[in-house]
C-alpha cells in the first residue's frame, strides 16, 4: 500500500468523525453557481457533506479509504474518490465549485484554475509558515504557503476575499491563509 495512504490511514482510525463544515464554506458557498463541486482532500467528508445538503453534486476526493470508508450514509449526490492527489488530475471546465481546505499540494494550483467554469467560485484555506508552537500545523516545511502565496498563485481569479491571520476550530489554534475567488466569464472579444 502507498505510504502516504497507511499513514492518513492510521491518522483517520484515531479520529473521531463528523465536526462542523469549515466556517469559510458556510460563509461563501452561495456565490457559486449551482452545479458540480469538487473536495480535493475530503478527509471524512465535513465539507463534501454540506455543499451536497446544498444541492451539489460533490466529488470528494482523498488518499484515505478509512476517511472515506466514514460516509456509509452518504446522499446519492456525493461520490468519494479515493485518490492519491499527487498522480490526480481535476477535469478542466467542470466545476462550478472547488473546495481546497487544509491540504496543499502546489502542482494542483494550475489545474484548480483550468478546473473551474466560467463563474465558478474556489474556496481555499490552509497553513501558513511561520506560526509559534502551540499551533496546529504539518511539521513539513512543504505543506506550509509562504505569505501572500495564495494570493499570488490565484491571481487570474477575481478576488472575492483574502486573508492571512490566526483561526480557530477545534481544541487548538492555527495560522492560515484564506482565499475565496471566481474564474471570471470571457468577454467576447
Ligand atoms: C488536515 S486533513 C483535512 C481534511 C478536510 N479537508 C477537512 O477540512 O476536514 C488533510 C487530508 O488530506 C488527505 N491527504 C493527505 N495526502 C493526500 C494525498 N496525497 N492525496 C489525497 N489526499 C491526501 C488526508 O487523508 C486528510 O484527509
């Protein structure tokens, strides 16, 4: 088995499932138009679970059979894809949303942009370098986005909301970068 999928694995077993939606979803996911939306690294299906309840037809997608083994009542609206994100490649002009919350995995940055439909909303949040011990985040240095680095890489995109700044969910604090974002209409020429 992929060492990557034994240990989100063994991380998954430990957890307990089913906490609340990210607070960003719930606060942006209306500016997307209705349609078909894509959880790149769905864990167990927080996220994946609501924008379904919303009417989208969701594909959840993550390394972790275990993660996903965890939605045995799930709506027929939501289909998990167990998936290594490393070798995954997103469909371009498909999505009229795209979650991406606490996961980074830079060579998606393209594919997310092409991925989305003219007026299709991206909602992303993940850690940031540079916050004190007592936070969570990944150990390694390559999960972590440098400031301004989402800005940056989604700039194509028109700008609905950024921010860089400590959150709360859960037992600990964290320090991450939000973007929320639309792939803008052509404009005939
Ligand atoms: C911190 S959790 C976030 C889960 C979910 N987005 C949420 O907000 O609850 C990170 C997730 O990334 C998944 N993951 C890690 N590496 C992956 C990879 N290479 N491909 C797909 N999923 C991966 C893990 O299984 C885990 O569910």
């Amino acid at each position: 088995m992929n060492r990557d999928r034994a240990r989100w694995n063994e991380k998954h077993r430990r957890k307990t499932a089913g906490s609340a939606p990210a607070a960003v979803i719930r606060r942006f996911w209306r500016h997307a138009p209705g349609g078909r939306a894509l959880d790149i690294a769905a864990g167990a299906g927080r996220n994946a679970r609501y924008l379904a309840a919303q009417g989208f037809r969701v594909d959840a997608v993550d390394i972790s059979d275990v993660a996903l083994g965890r939605m045995p009542d799930r709506p027929p609206n939501l289909r998990p894809v167990c998936a290594d994100l490393e070798h995954f490649d997103i469909p371009p002009g498909t999505y009229s949303l795209i979650v991406n919350i606490r996961f980074l995995k830079r060579r998606l940055f393209p594919q997310i942009l092409a991925g989305l439909v003219p007026g299709g909303l991206l909602i992303f949040e993940s850690y940031l370098a540079g916050s004190g011990p007592d936070y969570c985040a990944p150990s390694c240095r390559d999960y972590l986005l440098g400031p301004n680095e989402l800005l940056h890489a989604f700039l194509p995109l028109h700008i609905l909301h950024y921010r860089e700044a400590r959150l709360m969910e859960g037992a600990r604090p964290f320090y991450a970068a939000t973007l929320v974002a639309v792939r803008q209409s052509l404009i005939p020429g």
